[in-house]
C-alpha cells in the first residue's frame, strides 16, 4: 500500500498507459515477459481508480456486469460477458478462502 502521495496512482496510471503527457516514462511494459500495448493490458485488466463512482444499491455481482457492459469489447456476446464476470466472482472466491 502506502501513504497519500507516496505514487501508488502514478505507478498504475503508468503501468495501464493512463499517465499524464507531462510525465516522462522509460522502459518496457511486458506480462510473462511479452512486451504488451495498451489494448492488449485493457483487455485483461483493469482498476478502479480512488474517485469512481460506485452505486450503494449494487450488489458487487451487478457491479461486475456493469463494468462488463461498459468496458468489454462491443463484439462480445452479452452471455461472453456475463459468463466473464461469473469468472471473476469463481476466481475471488477461491483467493479469498
């Protein structure tokens, strides 16, 4: 974690290529060692930022399929889709246990 200020945004908002153009960034951004692009890192990943908005009527699973109707690519099937985020759940479930 960190302290306020300590860069913990600025290091993801970098990783993800979200960085400001002011900020000079070097080196390589790779998974596994395969160097990735911004589209290939937004296809498998993502993070909420410190001032989303989250609704305090949603359930997390309701949440989950907003962001999969939202952010996913507009060609995935709505079942795909869902199906991802029954995945994330499995997946938090096993992590968390």
């Amino acid at each position: 974690m960190g302290a306020s200020g300590a860069g913990k945004t600025t290091l993801l908002n970098t990783l993800m290529f979200r960085s400001s153009p002011s900020l000079q960034v070097s080196g390589r951004r790779t998974l596994n060692g395969v160097p990735v692009s911004s589209s290939t890192l937004a296809g498998l990943s993502a993070y909420v930022q410190q001032h989303d908005l989250f609704i305090g009527t949603l359930t997390v699973r309701e949440h989950l399929i907003f962001q999969a109707l939202v952010r996913m690519d507009k060609n995935i099937p709505y079942r795909r889709r869902i199906s991802r985020v029954d995945e994330v759940i499995s997946e938090v479930r096993c992590h968390t246990l």
